[in-house]
C-alpha cells in the first residue's frame, strides 16, 4: 500500500540509470533535507515506515557481506536498547536531583539550617544529636527566620515575619521560573501532555523537546513546586524525559532521520517519566500505553518496560527521600477492607467525577478567556498575583501551608502508635494492651475535630485555586493537585465513616463486620481511594490509574476498591463529556489530533468533504511531461499547500502519483545549482522512460520521478467518511486522494477531516489551526 519506496533514500532502480540524460538523474543519490517536515505539520506514517523498511533490507543485505557491516548491522540492532538505557539514567537522574530541590527550596520559605544551609528540613534534624522522638521536627540547627533575625520564636511579631517571608519567598520563586520560561524557553510552561500526546499522533513543533526546554524546564519546575501553587511536577516530569528521549535520538541516525522511529522512542520516555515521577514502573509504562501513544507496538511495549524500570533503578540509587523509597508517599495498611465500605468507595467515586468535570470546565473557560483578552498579555503579572494570593491563604492552615505531596502523605497515613499528627489525636483507653499495629477504633478528640475543620478549608481552597494555577505560564502538573484534593474529601469520609462504626457498632451496617474495640476503618485508605477518583475523573485514567496507585501503596489488597472507585469517577464524569483535561487542552489549542476514542457516526461521504468545494478555484495540479520549472516555481510561491497530485494531462485528469512540497522545492534548487542546463522553461519529468531533447537549442529537462510517490492513499467519491476517518486514524494519513474510475476529483487531508468532525459535532471548524 505505501508506495514512497520511491522517496529519495530508496535503492537506485539499474533501469533508470541507462539511456540518455547525464546528469538527469542526480536525484538518483539521497540529496539533504528530503523527508524532513515543515513546524507545525503532521507526519507521513506510512512513508516513515517504508524508509524504515528499505533501510532495514539495505543493512540486512550488506551485512552478507562483510564481518565490519555484520558488527555495524548488530550495533544498529541495539541501539534502540543503548537509547532506552541513557533516557533511563538520565531521567532518573533529573528526577532524584529535582526531588533534592524541591525538598530543600520548599523548607526555606520557612527556615534555614544552619549546621548546612543547603539541608533540608528533615535531614537537618536527622544529623542533630538533640533530636527527641517526641519532637522530631524540632531541634537547634533548625531556624525559622523570625528566631534567627528577632531571636523570638513565638508570638505575635514572629508570627507576622514568618508569614511576611513566606509570602516573600513564594513570589521570588514563581518570579524566577515564569521569567527564565519566557525569556529562554516558552514552551517549558504548562504540563506538556497534551503537547506530548499530539507529539506522539505525528504532529511537528520544532523546539518543543529542545535541549533548552529541557534544560528551562528542570530549572523551573523545582522553582514552581517550591513556590508552593497549586501544581505538581509529575506531567512535566513527562515532558522533561521526553526531551531527554529527543536528546538521545538526535545520536543515532536511525532515529535522527526518521519521524516515526522517533516517535517510539518518545512513548518510551513518557513511560520513563511516570516512572520516576510515582515510583511505579508498570504503571509508567500503562500511563505511555493507555494515555499518550498513538502508536505503540509489541516491540516498544518492551522498550518501555526497560526504559522504565531503568529510570527506578536510578531514582532509587540517588534516594532523594531517605526512605529507600522511590516516592514520598508510600503506606502499608495493616486492616482488610470490608463489602459494606464499597458504598462509600463509590460515592467517593462519584465526587471524583464531578470534581473532574468542574474543573475540566472551569479550567478550560478560564484558559479560553486568557487566550481572548487582555489577560494573556501579562503572563507575568498572572503569576505573581496568583503566587500572592496562594500564599497568602495557604499560611494560616498548616494543611496547605506544607508542600502539596507532604499533605498527600499525611492524608494516606494510617494512624500507629507512634504518630504525633493532629490527624491521630484520639482518646486512647487507658487499659488498652494490644499489639501496636492493630489499634481499635477509638472515639475522636479534639485535635481530630480541629483537622477535620482546616481539612475542609484545605479542600475548598484547593479545588478553586487549582482551577486558576493549571495552564499559567509555567511548568505545572496536575496530578499532585487532583490526588490531594481527592485525598483531603477521601480522609473526612474515612474519618466520618469510623466514628460512625465506633458510636454505632450495633447498626445493621457495622453489625457484621465491625465488633466493638476492633479496628475496622483505616481513614487513609479512603483518602487513598478518593485521590484516584479524583485523578480519573480529570485524566479519565483507568487501568493504569489502579496500577498506579497500587504501585505507590503497595497495597495489593486493595485494588478491588480502587477499581470502583476509578470506574465509577470515570463513568460520571462522561456522562457530562467525554474529554479527559488533556484533550480539552488540545481542543483548546486547535492542534490537528485525531483521538482514536473518537467515534464517528455521521452519514456523510468523502464527497462532501473533499476540497475543492463547487465554489472553490479547480485543485492544483502538476502534468507528468508538459509542466515547466517556472509553472513549478509558480505554483509554489501561489500556494501554501503541502503537496501536489500529478496528473497525465489537464484534460484526462488520470492520477500518477503524489508529490510533496518540501521536497519539489529542495529538488529544483538542487537541480539548478547541480545540473548544467536546467533553467525556468525547461520541462519538468514524471515520466519512466527518459525525456529525449528535440533540438539541441532546447532547455536541459529536469527528470524528477524520483520524488514521486506512486501510490498515494485513494478512496473513490462515494466512500462513507466513517471508512475514511478510520483510515486516517490507523494509518496515520496525511492527505488522501478522492478519485471516480482512475479519475482525480479532489484531497481531503487530515485538517479537513478534523474540521468536518468539528462540524458535525457542532463546534467550531475554524478551531483546527494547524495542518
């Protein structure tokens, strides 16, 4: 079917280098530049995949020949592997070095150690001598700023110089990174998804996964996360191995020189990312399969599982966390769960898609007025108001004053006997003498109702802010944000649900499972179960959600419960739409990207979408034999289109083949400087045969079947546009021909048909800006 064998890297045919012209067939050597892509342009997958392949028989053919191609053709072999293990280490290392970072930067909003200024808070203490089990969070070396510059600790006025520096902190932080991303690297800003995913559907933005960005983005992410928005690091972290993948790539030829090669590396590195970013390998390399990639066969499946767990090991080896564990997060729950918890699993789940859709919403009209007025002028200015106002409301509550993946932690937590937090202040019975990990249900105390208060003022704040943060002009993930608002509503369930079995163990409901003075209800099981609601219904994740989350717990027992509640936020949250956050934001942008989960059920035919219409100029056309160098010249300076149906005659309208733009520009100007004679009227040859010159006087021709694609993808008029879109959609189609008994009628690319689905869904075409 894919017939750009005959594109320029293809073997020299003998037959074309007999008969007359000289010089006619220097085309018959690859010549630079051909079979690259403009920016922003969508790649030919079925032509990629040919290069490939005559690639692959030209190494397997030399290497018969000599040990020397027999080495080259097995380094060849396993430079896909030596790829994947360099993003491995590389994004691991990134990973460990921001974790490193953040770690400190966010504890210096708040103090300084002074043993070493560059410890953070924790490892400040650890090295401390005069650290209490008790007080562990409190020793010497640790400073806040107020008792290091007023020597007061407490009171009013340290009270005040800590907030005052706190502030001051976060708005030199979030200054920094939106300054350095607009100054240096423009694209380092947002989450880089769906970025990443149109990526991978082939779609070309040069610079999007530059050495800059990548470099912009490491650097801003650590400043973003530490200003302490509203925003994770996890999707950037995505983003930033898929650089590292580009970076790799641009190493081997083999990858250098072909689009859709490329493309598996990077599916590969998004793997990697999530990897690093959750501590979870499997579900790293589910997140690349279900979420991102387009195209994903068996033999990057392979490589993305190696490149993943390279990236853990690496993560592991530098343990940023001190825990040996690769995230901050990580709980073991020692309760089973039990049948009658499935209900409130799922109500859980409910909140998960309704959240998801409020924001999906909110999120998406707020972008859309940025885009539109006076607002998108003053990114800078966005920033540092949003930093202020999060700062400033975040310092009073000990919940959202503390970094976003610390609180996560905490809301996981299951309360031992050892935990000194506000969330395990219960009234212990004085007689108890159990083992210390199986504690009772006990009644709550006051530290309990005084969480539960700040937990719900967390839980309000979070949901609106996170709504204005996602999509400023910086690096900012959402994963972190959707899980803790989904962990804080999951822990007051939890909570609420105990004391209810506590007080009322003789209800029907408890009756069964819950005796008195036993534990039945872990509360950080459902702060769990509601942080992967949440996530679900903003992602729409499932599968590799539920791994996930089972990979950052470690709890194998309770993937049932995750499962409802990851189903059912998924469920509610498309009954009001079906796009995930990601594919909002693609939408939003208009970038060309035709989602396979689409369906489309519309009675149109290709007909009605071919251009051009009744009212448009006739298509344009190039002749085999009668089209001069100057027609071509004029044709291209005319039009902006990618490429050109050629023809036997204007008359006969019978189709040969399919020329692309770039490379019809790249072969003239090469002709004109390479080849003697060849001037504006000499005529320009698609023909097999070679041209033979009439007189003497007359202009050299210029033979160009080289870069003629013989086979071009063609569907007759009266193919259902259903058909069409499939095929657009499994192979990767750029443009395909519409013709009647060998007869050419017209094009439809890929730009019409995401047009034409826009229609048909009552949205707007004019949307699609790219091709």
């Amino acid at each position: 079917m894919d017939g750009d064998g005959a594109s320029s890297t293809g073997a020299t045919p003998s037959e074309e280098m007999n008969g007359t012209g000289n010089l006619m067939d220097f085309l018959d050597e690859p010549f630079p530049d051909v079979g690259t892509y403009e920016d922003f342009h969508t790649i030919d997958w079925l032509r990629e995949k040919s290069r490939d392949t005559d690639r692959h028989r030209k190494i397997t053919t030399k290497s018969k020949e000599s040990y020397w191609e027999l080495i080259k053709s097995l380094l060849d072999a396993w430079s896909g592997w030596v790829v994947m293990l360099l993003i491995g280490m590389l994004t691991g290392t990134l990973a460990g070095v921001i974790d490193l970072a953040v770690d400190w930067m966010t504890d210096l909003k708040e103090g300084v150690c002074l043993s070493a200024f560059y410890y953070s808070h924790e490892q400040c203490c650890w090295t401390s001598n005069e650290t209490t089990f008790d007080d562990r969070d409190k020793c010497p070396q640790w400073q806040k700023w107020a008792e290091l510059m007023t020597g007061h600790s407490e009171g009013a006025g340290a009270y005040v110089l800590n907030y005052f520096l706190y502030v001051l902190w976060a708005l030199l932080f979030s200054f920094l990174a939106v300054s350095l991303v607009r100054v240096f690297a423009p694209y380092a800003c947002g989450s880089g998804i769906p970025e990443i995913k149109t990526i991978l559907s082939g779609f070309i933005i040069r610079g999007y996964l530059g050495k800059w960005t990548l470099l912009i983005k490491t650097v801003t992410l650590v400043l973003a996360v530490s200003s302490g928005l509203s925003l994770g690091k996890e999707g950037p972290l995505v983003h930033v191995a898929c650089c590292c993948g580009n970076l790799f790539c641009s190493l081997f030829s083999k990858y250098s020189k072909n689009e859709g090669k490329r493309r598996e590396v990077l599916s590969a590195a998004a793997a990697a990312g999530v990897s690093v970013a959750f501590g979870a390998p499997i579900g790293g390399v589910l997140f690349s399969l279900e979420e991102v990639s387009y195209y994903f066969p068996l033999k990057t499946l392979w490589r993305s599982f190696f490149a993943a767990l390279v990236a853990a090991f690496t993560l592991r080896a530098i343990n940023p966390f001190g825990n040996s564990r690769l995230v901050l997060f990580y709980v073991e729950y020692h309760t089973p769960w039990y049948m009658a918890e499935l209900v409130p699993f799922i109500l859980l789940g409910v909140f998960g898609g309704l959240w998801g859709t409020l924001f999906i919403r909110g999120n998406i009209a707020w972008c859309r007025r940025r885009k539109t007025t006076l607002l998108g002028k003053y990114p800078v200015l966005e920033v540092i108001v949003i930093t202020g106002i999060t700062a400033v409301l975040a310092f009073p509550n000990p919940y959202t004053r503390r970094s976003t993946s610390e609180l996560i932690s905490e809301l996981f937590n299951d309360c031992g006997a050892l935990e000194s937090s506000q969330l395990c202040d219960y009234v212990n019975n004085p007689n108890m003498s159990r083992p210390v990990d199986d504690i009772p249900d006990r009644p709550a105390g006051p530290g309990v109702y005084t969480a539960l208060w700040q937990l719900a003022l967390a839980l309000i704040f979070k949901i609106v802010i996170t709504i204005f943060t996602f999509g400023m002009k910086i690096p900012s993930g959402l994963f972190i944000p959707s899980m803790a608002v989904g962990a804080i509503a999951g822990r007051i369930v939890g909570i609420a649900v105990e004391q209810m079995a506590y007080h009322h163990h003789d209800w029907i409901i408890f009756k069964n499972w819950c005796r008195p003075g036993a534990d039945c209800v872990t509360p950080g099981l459902y702060a769990m179960v509601g942080a992967a609601a949440c996530l679900g219904g903003v992602t729409r994740m499932t599968v590799s959600l539920v791994v996930i989350m089972f990979e950052l717990t470690g709890g194998l027992e309770y993937i049932v419960p995750l499962m409802a509640a990851a189903v059912t936020s998924k469920w509610v949250a498309d009954a009001f739409g079906k796009e995930g956050i990601y594919e909002s934001h693609i939408q939003l942008n208009g970038y060309p990207y035709l989602d396979v989960r689409d369906e489309f059920t519309h009675r149109t035919l290709a007909t009605d979408v071919m251009r051009p219409r009744r009212s448009e100029p006739p298509l344009a056309v190039l002749t085999q034999d009668s089209t001069t160098v100057e027609d071509v010249e004029t044709l291209i300076k005319d039009t902006d289109y990618n490429g050109f149906p050629v023809v036997v005659s204007r008359e006969s309208e019978r189709l040969i083949g399919f020329v692309q733009r770039r490379e019809l520009t790249v072969a003239i100007k090469t002709a004109r400087q390479k080849q003697d004679g060849v001037v504006s009227s000499s005529v320009v040859y698609f023909t097999e045969d070679n041209p033979q010159v009439a007189e003497a006087c007359d202009p050299q021709p210029l033979k160009l079947r080289r870069i003629l694609n013989l086979s071009p993808f063609t569907v007759t008029d009266h193919t259902p546009m259903e058909t069409v879109v499939d095929i657009f959609r499994k192979l990767g189609l750029r443009q395909c021909l519409v013709t009647r008994s060998g007869r050419l009628l017209g094009i439809i690319t890929k730009k019409d048909v995401l047009r034409h689905m826009a229609q048909m869904m009552n949205q707007d075409p004019e949307s699609i800006m790219f091709n």
